[in-house]
C-alpha cells in the first residue's frame, strides 16, 4: 500500500460530501489508499489505524491539509464507479464533538450528548416571530446536503444570531444543542426527527475554509404521494417531470400557475409556481414540457386544503439537473415523448377543479 505524499497533486474534478470518521491520535497524520475496498487514516509514528469501508475500485487520495484547533479537514478523493464519478470531501474533528445531521437519530438523544459542533450553511432566514420577537427559525443543510430545522428564543439571544447569521452562508458552531423534534405539537417548517437549538452557549463564526457545498438537497420525494403525510405547510423538496401547463392566472397577489407533474411512480400531482419562478423562467417552462424534462423543486410549501404543493419565497426550480435519481424517470420520458396526447393532464386538473 503506497503512501500518499502531500506533494502528489488531487485530481482534478468538482467535489461533493460524505461523512468521516474521528481519529484518535495527534498529528503528523498521513492518508494511506489502496486500491481496494478500504481507506485508512493512520498516524505517522504509532502506525495505528482506524478503518472505514468505501465502496470499490477507490481511487488515490491526497493529505490533509491542517487547520486551526479543534478540527482538521481531511479532503480524500474518491473514484466511486457506479453510475458518476464521486469525489468526497471527509471532516474528521480531532478532540472535537462533530456531528453531521443525520449521524444524530432520536434514539441517541437519551444515550449521547446532545451539544455538538456542525458545520451548517443557512439556507433560509424566517423573519422573527413578530409578537414577542423573542422567537426565530432558521433550516441549515450540511455538507451532506441534508436539511434540518433550527431555533433561538429569547429577546437577546434571538437579536444576537438574527445579526449573525445570513442567508447562504456557511459558519462553524459549537455548543448547539441536539432535541427530538416538537412538530407533532408545535409548527415546524420542515419535517425531521430531530431539530436544533441555538442558546447562549452557542458560539458561531464564519467557516473561510473553500470548499463547494452539493447543489441540491440530500432528501428528495421522488413519490409526491408520500407528501399527504405531511403536516400542513410544511415545507418539501420534489423531483419530478413536467407534463402539462395550464394557463396563467393574475391575482391580486401576482400571476400563478399550475403545473403538471409526474413522479416516479408514474402519478400526476399539480403544483403552484407564482411570481418570478414564471416570468423569469417562462422559456423554460415550455422547453420543459415539450421535452417531458425533470425538475427539481425545493422549498415547496404543503396546502392540504388545496391538495397541491405552492412555491414559496424561497423556493428554486433546477431544470434538467445531473442528479443520481435522474435513472428513474427515464422511462417515464421515453414513454411520455412517444405517447405525444396529453390530454390525459387536461383531464386531470380538470378533474381537480371539481373537487
């Protein structure tokens, strides 16, 4: 097993995420690759090692390049062949208490701790609770892509973070504390197990180190049946293909839409795009339905009454995206470009506006 030196040059191609491990020996540490089905972290002197499985055919890797306390980033490069290639980026904390979204299950909440240190980007803001405004939420997504639900309270704690914290922005944070989500009795934006807490405790500052967070969320309904068990307006990520367009509607409230979708389960859902998710993608649209393209759509929010997703302020639509879930719409869009009818879609929100 050759070492990997840190003069040898990474590959050149686009990074995306997966969990690490934690090592439990100081620096120098060195990234051993082999060309099999293991990767192993060791330290330089003692040569002990702690070994995580990947999946085959991994390719070479390169050396950590060190950080300020408490953590190291460790970038190992992957060649995962399945269907794309795959580059992994690994965050192994020394001494530290990291933890991803979802390493962190309901069941650990009476076994574990439950303040760690993340590593999060702010993906959407909500405005302060205007009443108290000792109450505010925000959804973090980390390096994953997976999304959960955060909250501060408190006047001063709430003042605090609501200057400290901006959209799109990626912060390191210690001290947040880990709870099992209160969706059942209180209103949550999305959907989750768990949920965080942002306390007095809590320090934040602002994570300089480059690196390219994945472009879409790790949790995506592929199924928009799946979504009826959902609590009203909760907040959701689809992937899906357009059908059909029905015609525009002006409101007081700004021009909509209703679109036709199919899922993968070959099911039609309609959805609602307002506002500038229309005018400023209006070509779009079109090439989409007549190409029967895949979407992606996060950010929607739920309406039980309506029985349809709307867009909401922080909603994005990816048109044709390079996702690892496209393979399973592709017969769907065979089968939709050879049966060229759509009728099938009119009748369908037609039979929706009965209800």
């Amino acid at each position: 097993m050759p070492l990997v030196t840190p003069t040898q040059p990474p590959p050149d191609l686009p990074l995306s995420y997966i969990n690490g491990f934690i090592p439990t020996h100081p620096l120098p540490i060195w990234l051993l690759a082999a060309r099999g089905d293991s990767l192993r972290l060791c330290d330089g002197t003692a040569r002990d090692k702690v070994q995580r499985v990947v999946p085959p055919r991994a390719a070479s890797c390169w050396e950590p390049s060190l950080h300020r306390d408490p953590g190291v980033e460790i970038r190992l490069v992957l060649d995962i062949v399945d269907e794309i290639n795959l580059i992994d980026t690994f965050f192994c904390y020394l001494g530290g208490n990291a933890r991803l979204f979802d390493d962190y299950r309901d069941e650990d909440y009476y076994v574990l701790p439950r303040k760690f240190s993340i590593v999060a980007r702010v993906e959407v803001k909500f405005p302060i609770e205007p009443r108290y405004r000792d109450r505010q939420h925000f959804i973090l997504s980390d390096i994953n892509g997976a999304k959960i639900e955060t909250m501060t309270s408190s006047y001063e704690t709430v003042k605090h973070f609501n200057n400290l914290l901006h959209e799109k922005h990626v912060f390191k944070m210690h001290n947040v504390d880990f709870s099992i989500s209160m969706g059942a009795h209180q209103f949550r934006h999305i959907s989750g197990p768990m949920e965080l807490y942002l306390t007095r405790q809590t320090v934040v500052e602002p994570y300089t180190v480059p690196f390219q967070m994945p472009p879409f969320p790790k949790h995506i309904f592929l199924s928009l049946a799946d979504i009826a068990e959902l609590p009203n307006r909760t907040l959701v990520d689809i992937m899906a293909i357009v059908v059909h367009l029905d015609i525009i509607h002006r409101t007081m409230w700004g021009p909509f839409r209703k679109i036709v979708v199919m899922d993968a389960r070959w099911s039609l859902h309609a959805i609602k795009v307002w506002g500038d998710l229309l005018n400023k993608n209006a070509l779009r649209w079109v090439l989409a339905k007549e190409n029967c393209s895949i979407i992606i759509g996060t950010m929607f929010r739920r309406f039980r009454r309506q029985e349809c997703l709307e867009s909401s302020d922080y909603t994005t639509i990816h048109f044709n995206p390079f996702h690892h879930n496209n393979h399973h719409f592709e017969p769907i869009q065979k089968a939709l470009m050879a049966w060229n009818d759509r009728q099938f879609a009119v009748r369908f929100l037609e039979e929706q506006r009965r209800r």
